[in-house]
C-alpha cells in the first residue's frame, strides 16, 4: 500500500496540469497571421513617348495579377534613380508628387508631376518610379521599376482641326497659345484662329488674300495683303484698313511699324496714321520674306528668299549680313536667340542660332505630309512658320494648306 503523501502529491500534480491547460495568458493564444496582399506586379515600366503629345514624355504602365478586388487604391510617385523611397515616404509626399491612377492603365505622366525632392522632371536624368498598392485592409505594397531617363526628341505632328482650313502663309501665336493663320493664296479673304483645344474658325474676312500678321504691345493685331494694302484687327476680329503698305512686317518696343516689301530693297517705317517714310535700303535686300524684331537688341532680322540670307538691321539703318543659309527661305520667325526658318523648295525646317548657325535640321527633305522624327518627318514646301511663347512647339503652314505642328 502507497503512502498517504505520494496519493495527495499525484492528486496535486493533475490538478496542477489542468489548470495550465485551460490558462489564457495572451503569451499562448494562436499566432494570427495578417492579412497580406495576393498581388504580383507585372512588367512595371515608365517610358519615354517621345513627345508625341507635349513636353512631358513619360509614360507609366504595369500589370496587377492576383486579389485586385482587395485594392483601395494604386499611387506612384518618382524619384532621382540615386533616392531610395520607402513606404511612408512615398505616402507623405505632397498630392504635385504621389498621384492616384486607375487599375490596370497606362497613364501619361502629367507636365506638373514633381520628383520626390520637389523638383521638376527633366531630360537627362535618370528616375525611377514607385508604385504603392493599399488594400482596402492590411498592409501595403511597394514596388520600383527601372531606372528611365527622358531625351529630348523633335516629333513632327499634323493638326487634327475641327473643322479643317486651308490656309499657307505666315502666323503669329498669342499669350493664350490661340494660333492665328493668314490664308494667302489658299483662302484670300481669312484670318484664321485656332485654340489650343484644336477647334477652328474664321477670326477675320475681307482682307485681300492675307501673307504676313504680326502683334504690337498692346496685343493688337496688324495684316499684311498681298493687295497692297494693311490692316488693323480687333480683338473682335473686325478689319480696318490701316496703311496703302504691305509685306514683311516687324513692330517695335514703341509700337512703330516697319514694312519691307518682296520687289522693293527699301525698308518703310509707318507713322501712326499709317503714312509711310523712307527708313534704310541696302543691295544686300533680295526678295524681303521676313522681317523679325530682337526685343532685347533693338534690331531687326530680314530674310530674303531670292538668295536665303538673314541680315541684321540696325535702327541707325545699318544693314548687315548675318550668314547664307543657301536655303529658299519662306518665312522666319526668331525668339530667344534663334532663327527658325522655312526652307520651301528643300522642304525641310531649319533652326540657326544667331551667328546663323544651323543647329537643328528638321524634315527628310522628301516632298511629303509623312509625321514623324526630325530625320523622317516629310513636308510640302514649308512656308509660315511661329515659334510658341513657351518655346516649346513651331507651328507650319505650307502648300498643302493644312497646319503641321513640331514638338521641341
């Protein structure tokens, strides 16, 4: 027979094993595991889309496989390629640099977007892409492509007008990039406007076939017509005639008028009431296409189309050349130290800084309406040519009679 004590001592020990087996210290509940995203991304890329729209290239694609029906939201954000972001960093930047897109899309980066450090996004410097996935609970995901790194690409584009114009001769853009176009020979008695949105009309008639158009300070508008004679616009588009002058017009910081005609080498200065007086001739003058005024200089460049010569006109009447292009030039234009000029017969753009250098050759030189790259880009004889006030875009007019839009 057992001792009393080893009995109690067995009791005492199973009692001991069923109390711990029903304890509910937190330390022994189940480990829970969270909730986490069955998500795989797929073939995360940002891409530079060769400006086939504006300024702004990048384009973001990817690929969501898995529980998408558990997604609250997909952000992304962009950073120099050298910056790591983390989770939290991506979720505390400001809404200019984490923006939420639609499952499943490309998205075109818009022109506002900024890196991480608050900056703008630029050509030559590598970036990367952050994509975050939140679910509607759990925790996020983070996801980094690529580096990509945007290059500036000249993209010649055709205007899709509603509805279209026939308009070949030179324009002249405002402020609110709204691009006027006289209709020349193509639609002798308009003034065409185009807004920036593509929509079209007819701005102002009776104008006896329109060739050149320029602005003063004030924002007005004076036409040139191959009739002899030119005209004030209003803001309204009503036509007054203003002077018996025409041809290549330029305006300066004081609002005088300036005209040169194609057969005549003299120069014209119109007084206010539109009388005209002698101002400056040279032999240098041969067939007088442009006539550009440098704000900064207080000088005027003349084109000629009979010999392609750019020439410096100075106010004390001095006429200078500047370089030979060997081009037909059909109009210039000029901002920011540049010459941008239509060369016709060769059917090709030029862009020359102002030693009269060429820096850029736009067109393959085939005679075409072809879209595409600066080397495979196809025009018409080129001949009205405007830079924007951004710098950012020319606009063409040619032959053809439609508007070709280059993107720089």
């Amino acid at each position: 027979m057992r001792p009393k004590s080893f009995l109690l001592n067995s009791i005492f020990t199973i009692f001991f094993l069923i109390i711990n087996s029903c304890s509910t210290d937190p330390d022994d509940e189940p480990i829970v595991e969270p909730d986490v995203l069955d998500i795989i991304v797929a073939d995360l890329a940002a891409t530079d889309s060769n400006n086939e729209e504006s300024s702004s290239d990048f384009v973001l694609s990817y690929s969501l496989q898995g529980d998408v029906g558990k997604i609250n939201s997909v952000k992304y954000a962009v950073a120099k390629a050298t910056t790591s972001l983390s989770q939290e960093q991506v979720s505390g930047l400001s809404s200019l640099q984490n923006l939420e897109i639609q499952i499943n899309t490309k998205h075109k980066v818009p022109e506002n977007l900024k890196d991480s450090d608050g900056d703008d996004l630029v050509n030559d410097v590598p970036y990367k892409f952050y994509l975050l996935i939140s679910p509607k609970s759990g925790s996020a995901l983070l996801q980094s492509s690529e580096a990509v790194t945007l290059t500036n690409e000249i993209i010649v584009t055709s205007l899709n007008l509603s509805p279209g114009i026939e308009a070949n001769e030179d324009l002249l853009i405002d402020a609110d990039n709204n691009v006027y176009v006289c209709g020349g020979w193509r639609s002798p008695t308009s003034l065409f406007r185009i807004r920036p949105d593509g929509s079209t009309s007819i701005f102002s008639t009776v104008l006896e076939t329109p060739v050149d158009a320029t602005f003063n300070t004030k924002g007005e508008i004076f036409v040139s017509a191959a009739s002899g004679h030119m005209y004030k616009v209003s803001d309204t588009g009503k036509a007054t005639l203003f002077s018996n002058s025409f041809g290549a017009m330029g305006i300066d910081n004081t609002d005088n008028i300036y005209v040169v005609n194609f057969g005549d080498p003299m120069i014209y200065k119109l007084k206010s009431d539109g009388v005209k007086e002698e101002f400056a001739t040279s032999p240098l003058i041969s067939g007088a296409i442009g006539l550009e005024y440098d704000k900064v200089r207080d000088v005027f460049y003349l084109a000629n189309w009979n010999d392609g010569k750019i020439l410096k006109v100075e106010k004390s009447g001095e006429i200078t050349e500047i370089v030979d292009t060997n081009a037909k030039i059909g109009r210039m234009s000029y901002a920011d130290d540049k010459f941008y000029i239509t060369g016709n017969p060769q059917n090709q753009v030029y862009i020359l800084n102002l030693s009269g250098e060429i820096l850029t050759t736009i067109g393959s030189g085939a005679d075409g309406l072809l879209d595409g790259s600066k080397e495979t880009a196809q025009f018409s004889n080129p001949n009205g040519i405007e830079i924007t006030p951004d710098g950012k875009a020319l606009y063409i007019a040619s032959k053809a009679g439609g508007i070709r839009k280059i993107i720089l």
